[in-house]
C-alpha cells in the first residue's frame, strides 16, 4: 500500500469515526420510576432514576443537618455500564467521556450526588452527609446535564434518614 493510499484509508477512517461518533441512537427518554418519596418506619424512600436530571425530594434541608442515605438498585451513564450508586471510572482510559461535564468533577462517574442550592455533595451507596446549606434536598447521577442523560439507564432506590 503507497503512502498516499495509507493516508486516504486513514482520514477515511478518522471521518467514519468522527460521524459515528457524532450520531446518538434515539435512546428512550421516558423517566423509568416517578420520583414519589414514600414515608417508612421514620425513614423516607426515594426512586433515582438516571435519566432524570436532578430529582426534587420535597425534603427541606437544614445546614450542619447529618443524614444517613443508603441506596440500592442499578444505574448507569452510558450504555453497558452497570453500577451501584458508588459509581466508578468510564471511557476510553477511566477518565471520563471527551465534552461532558459532571455536577461533581471529583467524584465518580455515575455515583450517586446530592444538591442543596448551589452546594453538589458526593453521597454514593451508604454514607452519612453534613448538609451544607438550607434548602431543598435534590439527588442525581454524577453524569453531564441534559442531553447527555439520554443515554443512561437504571434507578436506584435511596433511604434517607437523619442520623
């Protein structure tokens, strides 16, 4: 093959992949579980779903306020990435999808975060949380906003409790 037939194959290649990359199949959007809050045994539960955004509790917050979250179920950010809501590395070599911002840019990818006001804190899969702020308690996947949740999929159930 002569160096100008490498070439041509080559920027083929990289067109093909640029392309590819930049068509997103028509994923289903439709949230999985409402996020209906259900009052038990002094303890309230909550279904995440990881299409959804940042998903309103209805529970109002206090600063200094320490809660006991545990959560179970499975989620994902993207296609054929399983997780539990502790999250984990993702892409090509663990450091993320190229152009997505996540809410909590220490935190793993698909791991479960929380948000008062404009305060986003890590909660994963069983953790005791100090509340940062007054206000409303949201909770999310640590995934980029918006369309970039199209892909996602799965719910995890989360228990809140004040400890």
């Amino acid at each position: 093959m002569t160096l100008k037939n490498r070439r041509a194959l080559s920027l083929s290649a990289v067109a093909c992949l640029l392309v590819v990359g930049c068509v997103m199949p028509p994923y289903d959007t439709t949230p999985i579980h409402q996020a209906t809050i259900v009052h038990v045994d002094g303890k309230d539960q909550i279904a995440v779903d990881a299409r959804a955004g940042w998903v309103k509790t209805g529970l109002t917050v206090r600063s200094g306020e320490k809660i006991h979250f545990s959560a179970n179920g499975s989620w994902g950010e993207s296609p054929g990435e399983n997780r539990t809501a502790d999250g984990g590395q993702a892409g090509l070599f663990g450091s993320g999808y190229w152009g997505v911002e996540r809410p909590l840019g220490y935190a793993p990818w698909g791991a479960l975060v929380g948000r008062v006001g404009s305060n986003v804190f890590l909660i994963g899969a069983d953790n005791v949380v100090t509340i940062p702020q007054d206000g409303e308690l949201m909770l999310g996947i640590n995934d980029g906003q918006g369309q970039f949740l199209n892909d996602n999929h799965g719910y995890v159930t989360v228990t809140i409790s004040p400890q």
